[in-house]
C-alpha cells in the first residue's frame, strides 16, 4: 500500500509541476499584454491563453492539493464521533468522491474526443483544444487517484481496528 501511495504522490507532485509552468506563463502572458497595451497594441489572444492556461492550473493542481490535505473540510460533526465511526464516514465520503469524479473524468474523455474529431481551435489564436481537454481529464484522473489511494487506506485502518476489537 505504501509503495502505491508514494507512486500517486510523486505522480500527483509532477503533474503539479506543469500547473506551475502554466502560472508562470499566465503571468508572463498578462504582463506582456500589460506592457505591450500601454506601447503599442494588446497582446492578440492573450484571454485565450489565459481562460486555457486557467483550466491547465486548476486541473493539474488539484490532486496535488488532495494530497496534501490543502482543500477545505468541515468536520465538526465528524469530529466528535468514534474513530471507528470517523473511519467509516471517510469510507462513504471517498467512495461518493471517487464515483463523481470517475464520472467527470470519464465525461471529459468522451468530449476531448468529440472536440478531436470536430477539430475544434480557439478564434483568435487557432489554438487546438482537445490537447487542453486531454490535460484537463488527466488532472481528473490524478484526482481519482489519489481519493482512490484514500479509500483504500481507510478501508485497511478499519479492517484492522476491527481486527483489533
């Protein structure tokens, strides 16, 4: 188990990583947008690259946020019931998780391959799409990954306090 933990971590981390290259270029994009308006023209496309970066940085950078623990969780309630309890609830809430997000990931599949197949770009730039739709389930599919690996590892912690007991 801990060898596939540490696969999806270093896999989620990498993935990361190109979220990172995809904020730097959004920063680039809109300050040469910034100095080029006040020069000469604005930047031509630069929304375009900034909407499609966006979705490049969001979707790369969420798994590495599951796996570290960066998202929000109210648990107030959670909190205060057993750890076996606790444990279970983690179960139920992985499982409805990783069922919606498979979902999503598998939707995102099936229309970059529509927006393959209608060979669909952006208007200013031209920029093919389905390579950004690719990405963007790919960053799903980490995200499956990790809340899978979770699953997984609370699954085994309540066979074996069961075990325990």
């Amino acid at each position: 188990m801990e060898r596939l933990e540490k696969i999806v971590h270093y896999l989620a981390l990498r993935i990361s990583q190109i979220a990172q290259l995809a904020l730097v270029l959004v920063m680039l994009v809109i300050v040469a947008n910034i100095f080029m308006r006040a020069w000469w023209k604005p930047l031509t496309g630069s929304y375009e690259l900034v909407e499609i970066l966006g979705a490049v940085i969001l979707s790369m950078g969420v798994a590495y946020c599951a796996v570290n623990r960066g998202h929000v969780t109210v648990s107030l309630l959670v909190d205060s019931l057993p750890p076996r309890v606790q444990n279970i609830v983690e179960i139920i809430t992985s499982a409805i998780s990783l069922t919606f997000i498979s979902l999503i990931s598998w939707g995102l599949l099936q229309y970059a391959s529509n927006v393959h197949r209608r060979n669909l770009s952006t208007s200013s730039l031209d920029i093919p799409l389905y390579p950004v739709y690719y990405l963007v389930a790919c960053g799903m599919i980490m995200l499956a990954l990790t809340v899978l690996v979770e699953l997984i590892k609370n699954s085994l912690a309540l066979i074996r306090r069961r075990n325990q007991d």
